[in-house]
C-alpha cells in the first residue's frame, strides 16, 4: 500500500511496515498490532498536510495504541512548532456484517 | 471515600462506586475496573470546579477506559457549553517499588 501524504514528511514513514494500519483520506485506522512510532509518523504527515486528522480504534489494544501514537506525535509536531489536541468520540462501524462501537480521536492544531 | 468536588456536580458521582479510581485534586486515576461512566462524571465535575484535570491510566485496559470516560464527559460537558480537548503524555510513576510509563491526559477548556 502506498499513499501520497508521506513523500515529503519529515518522520519518514513505510506506510506497509505499519501493521494492521490502513489509512484512507485523513482517516488512520490503528490496530491493536499497529507500532505506535508508525502510527504517529502517520498522524504528524497527515497533520502537515491537511491540517486534520482521524485517528480510528476497535478494542482496548487499539485504543492503547492510537493513544500512545498520539503522544509520541505531539513530540514530532512540535519540532515544527505545532501544538495538536485530541477530542475522542463514539462511532458505529460495519465490519464482516457487524456492528461495532470504534472510539475516534479528531486531531486538531490548537487555536 | 469522599472528595468535596462532587457535591455540586450535575452528574452525580458516588466516588465510592468507582472501582479502583482515585482522585487527588485535579488528578483521576483511571484503573482497568473503572466504570468509565462514573470517571466521566469525576472529569466533569473536577473540569467545573478547576476548568483542568488531568486522568491517570497505566495499562491498555485503563487507558481505554479513560479515552471512553473522556469522550462520555464530553457530552456531560457540551450541556454546559463547555468543550473539551485533551492532550496525553507519557510519565513514569513508581508503583510498589517498580517504574511503570502511565499515559496523563491533560483535559482543558478549548481556548
């Protein structure tokens, strides 16, 4: 899988060595199998470009990683001087027919 | 155990109820056990009283407690036209003569 937003990052990242991690848009799907230093190489490329970013978990293990990938991307973005906060929300999914509940974190630059 | 901020809060909480949390001032510590609708209680009430918390979580099984008390809290919140961001970090905190890396969310009121 390659995607567009990571030619010109600064936290260089393969997209296929992110585990489990699909990314579509501006909308990161992490996995509990995600490597969080990946996810937030992701999130800081998707942030420089578009200024927004989804960031979406199923399942404790998920959740944990999204969150710790979350920090970890504070730090790379604020070498470049931005300052991102997190606002979690509930959502409905289909996945194999069923319905489950996904926890969305929207990434936003500080106002 | 009884804290003072709750008895002013719209959601009430009975602390007591909430397994294995603790709060100390501005700080909710978040276990695996916690009943992620009586922390967002807690977050709310400790966010009217101080305009900032910060929660605790060590472990993915807390950590996604939390991130869901924070999102509940967010609807706890919005009827008081407060909106609430969150920014989590990483600390290492001794627990039983041991070093474990907690996730902190810090919670405060979008500027």
């Amino acid at each position: 899988m390659n995607t567009s937003f990571n030619h010109h990052s600064k936290d260089e990242v393969n997209v296929s060595e992110i585990d489990d991690t699909e990314i579509t848009g501006d909308v990161i799907k992490v996995s509990a199998k995600s490597r969080s230093t990946a996810v937030a190489g992701a999130i800081a490329g998707v942030i420089r470009d578009h200024r927004y970013a989804e960031v979406q978990a199923i399942g404790a293990g998920a959740v944990n990683q999204a969150v710790k990938a979350l920090a970890i991307a504070r730090g790379y973005l604020e070498r470049d001087e931005i300052d991102i906060v997190f606002t979690p929300y509930f959502t409905e999914v289909v996945i194999d027919d069923q319905e489950r509940t996904a926890v969305r974190f929207k990434v936003e630059i500080r106002a």
